[in-house]
C-alpha cells in the first residue's frame, strides 16, 4: 500500500508541472539550439554553431554575430529544415540575446514591436516559433513593469497568432486565474480565437466559467457540472483544475460547499484502479480534505 502511494505522489506532482509548448526552436541555459536546422547550407549552419558557442558566455556578443549573419546573407528567402524562415530567427534570436540581462530595456519593447511589424505578413498563418518569441520579449518587458494587463495582451495576441499552441493558452489560463483584474474583455478575445479557428477545450471553457462574472456559488455549481461531465480527462487537466475551482469555494455558502465536496466525492469513485487514473483519485481527496479541514462541522464524514 505505501508503495502504491509513493506512485500516486510522484505521478500527481508530475502531472501538476507539466506544460506544453509548441515551438521548433529548442533553447536550453539561454542559448538557441539552431544550427541542427540548418542541414541545407553547411557553411550556414557552422556560423550559427559559433553563434551557440559564443552565446554560452557573451550574450551581447552573440546578438551582434546574429545581427552580422543576417546581413551577410546573399538570399533572404532562406528557410531552415523546420520551414522557419532565418532572416526572421536570427532577429528574434539577437534580440532575445540583446534582453538576455535587462528584458524591462524599453529599446527592446520597441524592437519587438518593430519586428512584428515587419514580418508580419512573412509569418501570417505560419505559426512561426521565432515570430511567437517576440511576443515573448513583449511580455516580459511588461511583467518587469508590473503593467500586467499589457502583458496579457500581449499574451492574448500572441494566441490569435497561433491558436493551436496550448502551451500558452495554459499560461493565458494561468494568468486569468493570478491576475482576474487585469485580463480585460474576455468576450471578444474568445470571439476572435473562435473564428481564427480556435478551439474551447474543456479547461479552457472551465477558466473561463471561472472567469466571468457569476458569483461564487453559480461558479462552483457549474464547475460541479464541468467535473461531473468531464471525469474521464486527462488526469493532469484535473489535476490542474481542481485546485482553481477550490479557489472559489466559501463556508458562508453551505450549498455550494456540500455539492462541490459531493462532486469531489463522485469524481474519485468514478476512477478506474489504473495507475493514470489513481492521480486523479488521489487529487480528488486531496482537494476534499481541504474542505473537511477549513469546514469540519459542515461537512459529512469521510467516505
């Protein structure tokens, strides 16, 4: 039995940090891994390499050896093996390298802006990783400024460029739940991501229930209904889920109190003995517990 809950624990705290991001641009310690791309033209590929190198030690130094590549290009309709379009990485690189010790640099905002500009119609419909990185650069000179509702905008833009990238939409998600004043007109974001053929995913309809303008109790009721509907998820969308909904929970609202912890209650008996959905099985209880624990004369015993 202990064994059993040593699994479960590792895999809930696993599944709980996992996020997903799409991107073809591989960076790890700050530095682009790029030049593997780049198989077409070796002599290329060897200059982004030294760009590599250099980027271990000089930032400063490895976004001028981007800016001087660039320039030294005798095409400019170079495509790497992943069909993004260098003339665009190596900007959006250099540039990340340039905001390396200072992205709060309000220079770097306006070269951000610049490049989306004009690569604008370059990158249309492509869901180019190196364009997406801009808006990265965007936001963090705005998370330093602590002007967070310009950098979920940011955020925001970033998703009606790509709708399909899920990583961020967690991190959009993330967001409306850190910064539930900022996040502006919800309405007409889900309305634009609609028709540029975005899809509300169950979490992301989940958020956004939490999201609006319901009170407490009508949230928690729906978010009953979400988990009565939605318990055979992925467990780490669950998992993920239940603490958000918990937020919402009140012990001056007795009704609400009792159907989420019922719910919580009907979603671990509805796990089958697997090992993925014993996360879930676990998660559930968990979060019950802190219910029994803050409301112990409201609630049943346990189960």
């Amino acid at each position: 039995m202990q064994h059993w809950f040593k699994i479960v624990l590792v895999l809930v705290l696993f599944f709980s940090s996992v996020r997903l991001f799409a991107s073809n641009i591989e960076i790890s310690l700050g530095v682009w891994s790029v030049s593997k791309n780049m198989t077409g033209d070796q002599s290329i590929a060897g200059k982004l390499r030294e760009i590599e190198i250099i980027a271990r030690q000089d930032k400063a130094k490895a976004a001028e050896m981007c800016a001087s590549l660039k320039n030294s290009l005798e095409d400019s309709e170079i495509y790497m093996d992943d069909d993004e379009y260098l003339p665009l990485v190596l900007d959006s690189m250099g540039l990340y390298y340039a905001a390396y010790k200072d992205s709060g640099d309000k220079k770097v905002l306006g070269e951000a802006q610049r490049l989306l500009e004009e690569y604008s119609k370059k990158a249309e419909g492509k869901a180019y990783s190196a364009y997406k990185y801009l808006y990265h650069r965007i936001r963090a000179y705005y998370f330093n400024r602590r002007d967070y509702k310009k950098m979920i905008n940011a955020q925001k833009d970033m998703i009606l460029y790509d709708p399909t990238d899920y990583g961020q939409i967690l991190t959009l998600m993330d967001y409306i739940r850190d910064y539930p004043d900022e996040i502006g007109d919800l309405d007409k974001f889900v309305k634009e991501f609609k028709e540029r053929g975005g899809i509300l995913d169950p979490e992301f309809d989940l958020t956004l229930l939490l999201a609006s303008k319901k009170s407490n109790s009508e949230k928690i009721k729906g978010a009953c209904r979400w988990l009565e509907k939605q318990s055979g998820l992925a467990p780490e969308i669950i998992i993920r889920a239940l603490p958000r909904i918990t937020k919402f929970v009140s012990i001056k609202d007795k009704e609400a109190l009792e159907d989420y912890y019922y719910a919580l209650t009907d979603l671990a008996l509805r796990q089958s003995s697997t090992e993925d959905r014993l996360t879930v099985f676990a998660a559930a209880l968990n979060e019950r517990q802190k219910l029994v624990t803050v409301a112990p004369e409201l609630l049943p015993p346990k189960m």
